[in-house]
C-alpha cells in the first residue's frame, strides 16, 4: 500500500513505477494500492501519469482524496476511485480488504504520525510500515516487544568479502567476478550490462528483489523493503565473507 499526501507523491510514483516494471518482468504481479491525499485537482502532482498506469495494470488500485473539492476526482477507470475529504484510519478500512500489506508512507510529518498511529492501532506491524520524510518531518515508532528487521535477513557474516567471488547471473548467461569494488551486487550487474530493475537504490522499495539461487550473502544496511523467500535485495547486499560463488536468477 503506497500512501502519500500532497508532495509526498513524488518518491511513490518512483516506488510504483519500480514495482510495475518488476512486475511484468517476474510476471508476480502483487496487488498495489496507491492512496493520495491532495488540496484539489490543480495540486495533485503526477495525476495524468498516475491514471495512465491504472488503466494499463489491474493489480494497481488507486483511490484519490481532495480536501478542498466537494466533489471527487472521478475517472471512468475501473481501477479509479475518488473521494473528497482527508485521508484516514476509515478510509484504509474501507479500501483494503482483508489482507496482509506492506505500508509505505510518504507526506506531510502530521499525515505520518496519523497514519503510523493508526495502522499500529490496527495491530500492524511496526516493520511492515515504511515511510520517507522530507526535511525534518519524522514518525516516532513504537517498536516495543519487536524485534529489529534486521534480524530477518539471510544470515550474514562479519566481515565484507573482498576475496574473488563468482557471480553468475543465469538469465543473462554471464558470470561476473566480485572483487571489493562494486557497492553492492547491484552495482556489479549494471557494470556487467545486465538490466536490472530498481527504485530506492537503498533498501526502501524492494524494487531490486532477485532469487539467490546458491551462495550467500550479507546486507550491508538495515532494509525497510522485504525481500521474498530465498530472495536478495541487490542494492543492498554483497557476497557473504567465505563464499566462493553464487547464483542469481537474473
Ligand atoms: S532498489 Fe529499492 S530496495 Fe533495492
């Protein structure tokens, strides 16, 4: 679920763009919901793109909010929906069906709070929200009796592997050698010329997922994005210390 308001709008057209392109690349298309807050039509950044990429995907669901019109943005979009008013906890019940997300929140620090607030009131987990914050705007968490995300990931080793490392990209049919002067894996696909999705470059969007299919791999930074089962997030990881060798699907 991306929630945004007002120019909090910009890094989840990047995030969804990210998303729908991974999509139809590794054809698991998740279902997306894209919810907006604005004054009125005038100031909705991004609505002529947005409603382009409702109309050409149906797992992205969009619903848009203004709080300065009477009357909602209505679009004869299927997968459009608008509302007036602000953006809420009501709403969200609304719109979502019972289900498992992953939020994403991007705005002003008041609408943050608000919806952090909110979704923790619903017993959503403290990890499976993410937000950006503009300037100084910041979400206190309440991360009691959680464990850190980092926890979560592949096991890691200590140390950064700067030994030569067989890295073979089976899709592309190249193998390339990791060597210590790459940031991280995604670097080192982009400098080989293979294509490679991605969004954040830090983490965030999950853009970058990838399946490891052998060897290991450590993060060097706590990652807000989820990797899926026996996947790797690419801008953010490197070869585990010791390993010899190992396998991406791409
Ligand atoms: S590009 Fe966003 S998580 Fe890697």
């Amino acid at each position: 679920v991306l929630l945004s308001a007002g120019i909090g709008i910009t890094p989840m057209i990047a995030m969804l763009n990210g998303l729908l392109v991974n999509g139809n690349r590794t054809r698991h298309r998740h279902p997306i919901y894209f919810i907006h807050g604005a004054r009125n039509r005038r100031e909705h950044a991004f609505a002529a793109h947005l409603q382009t990429m409702a109309a050409g995907h149906r797992n992205l669901s969009v619903h848009v909010r203004y709080s300065d019109e009477a009357a909602p943005f209505d679009s004869d979009i299927t997968n459009w929906q608008g509302s007036a008013g602000r953006i809420d906890i009501d709403l969200l019940r609304e719109l979502l069906p019972f289900g498992d997300y992953d939020f994403y929140l991007c705005g002003p620090a008041s609408f943050m709070q608000q919806m952090y607030d909110g979704l923790r009131g619903l017993n959503i987990a403290d990890v499976r929200i993410r937000f950006e914050a503009f300037g100084p705007a910041s979400v206190r968490r309440d991360t009691c009796a959680e464990k850190p995300a980092i926890e979560t990931r592949p096991a890691a080793t200590a140390q950064n592997s700067t030994t030569a490392v067989a890295v073979q990209f089976t899709r592309s049919g190249v193998t390339a050698q990791w060597d210590g002067s790459h940031a991280n894996l995604l670097a080192l696909a982009e400098a080989n010329g293979i294509p490679a999705e991605s969004s954040c470059r830090n983490g965030q969007c999950g853009a970058c997922a990838v399946a490891l299919t052998s060897g290991e791999v450590r993060y060097i930074r706590e990652c807000d994005a989820h990797a899926g089962a026996g996947e790797v997030l690419m801008c953010s990881a490197v070869p585990a210390a010791g390993v010899e060798s190992i396998t991406l699907d791409l």
